[in-house]
C-alpha cells in the first residue's frame, strides 16, 4: 500500500476501533498468479501485539482450500474532499481529494473444519452480531439440523504478521484547512463523512493542534 508518513498510523488502538466499528473484511489470497478474494465477517482478537481474524468460508469457494500467506483489509470511513472547503484554496492552487482510514493484515491463513470449533465460530458470530441489530438467535449445537449445516462451511484463522494502517486524514495541511474540512464533513448528512470528521478532530486534538 502506498503510504506517505504523514498518514502511517502507528496507535494499535486505532485499529481495535477500525474493527470494531466495521469488522466485514476483504480476504485476498494468491493462487497460480491468480488474486482470489473474499468479502466476509470476521471476528478480530488482539492481545498485545498479537492479533487474530477468525471467520469462514463457503466451503464451495475456491478460497476455502487456501492455507498460507494472505492479505486482510478492514475499511473504515472514507468521504470526499472538495477544494472549495479549504481557507486557502486560491493561493496554494487546491484540488479535489479523498479522507479515509484502513488496515492492510498481512499474516498466514489456517484452515479448520471440526464440527466442534466450527459450531463455536458460527455462535461468536452471532453473539456478536445479533447484539448489534437486537436479536438474540444463537447456534444451538444439539440440534441435529444445525450441526449438519456445518458441513458446508469451512473456517479460518488468520494469524498476522505485519500491519500497515493509513489515516488519510488531510495531516498534509495547515491547520486551518484541516478545521474547515472537518466542520464540513460534520455537516454533511453521511456516517461516513461525519465520521472522518470525528478521526481528524482526534489527531488534531491529539497533537494539541499544533502544526
């Protein structure tokens, strides 16, 4: 990924909010020089430095047979940037850009099958999803007809070795532009915009609103 210094984001705590607020992640994996790539939930664990995705696949896709390295992105906020909105526009010669946050987890993919770790990942799943939307169904095990749909599943952990976090979030600018753009972004009527707005009034708290 390219990633210009002003945007490395090095805080590991901004990447447990990145998954927790958006943990549906895009899995690409290379196989005979062919790119495969999967959009799917997972569920994401960090202690310390070490983290893990769990998640699975349907055992018919192509991907589910893969074992080894691999490239997980979670997404977060993203939202346009236009010139107009900067203080400065006219005498630094402004154009159009985008803001957004993201997460590139380079690590090793291990496949699993057993019914029992299967049944446990689809019931975490729930647990964790079923919260965010009210519901309360979970994976009842000793029902015959559930543990049978098991079958056709297979999942994954994903054991990451490497990350590279960008915020994009107009550090690049004098303060002023960076105040203006996140008062627009917070007037606009998408989440998203509104929260690149929040991302960038934290830096800018953060380094105490210094330049």
């Amino acid at each position: 990924m390219y990633l210009p210094r002003a945007f490395d984001e090095t805080d590991l705590g901004a990447l447990d909010r990145l998954a927790a607020a958006d943990a549906f992640a895009t899995l690409v994996t290379v196989r005979d020089d062919a790119p495969q790539v999967s959009h799917l939930p997972v569920l994401y664990a960090r202690e310390g430095e070490r983290i893990e995705l769990r998640g699975h696949w349907a055992r018919p896709n192509p991907q589910a047979r893969h074992a080894g390295a691999a490239l997980a992105i979670l997404h977060g906020p993203h939202a346009y940037i236009s010139p107009g909105w900067y203080p400065d526009k006219e005498t630094a010669a402004r154009v159009p850009t985008w803001n957004y946050a993201v997460a590139h987890l380079h690590g090793q993919l291990h496949t699993f099958d057993d019914e029992a770790a299967l049944a446990a990942l689809v019931d975490d799943l729930s647990v964790r999803h079923e919260a965010q939307v009210g519901g309360d169904w979970r994976f009842e095990s000793e029902r015959d007809e559930l543990r049978r749909q098991l079958r056709g599943i297979v999942g994954f952990r994903f054991a990451v070795e490497r990350i590279e976090l960008k915020f994009k979030l107009s550090q690049n600018h004098p303060l002023a532009n960076r105040e203006n753009v996140a008062a627009q972004l917070q007037a606009q009527d998408r989440e998203d915009s509104r929260a690149v707005a929040a991302l960038m009034r934290e830096r800018m708290a953060a380094r105490g609103r210094e330049d």
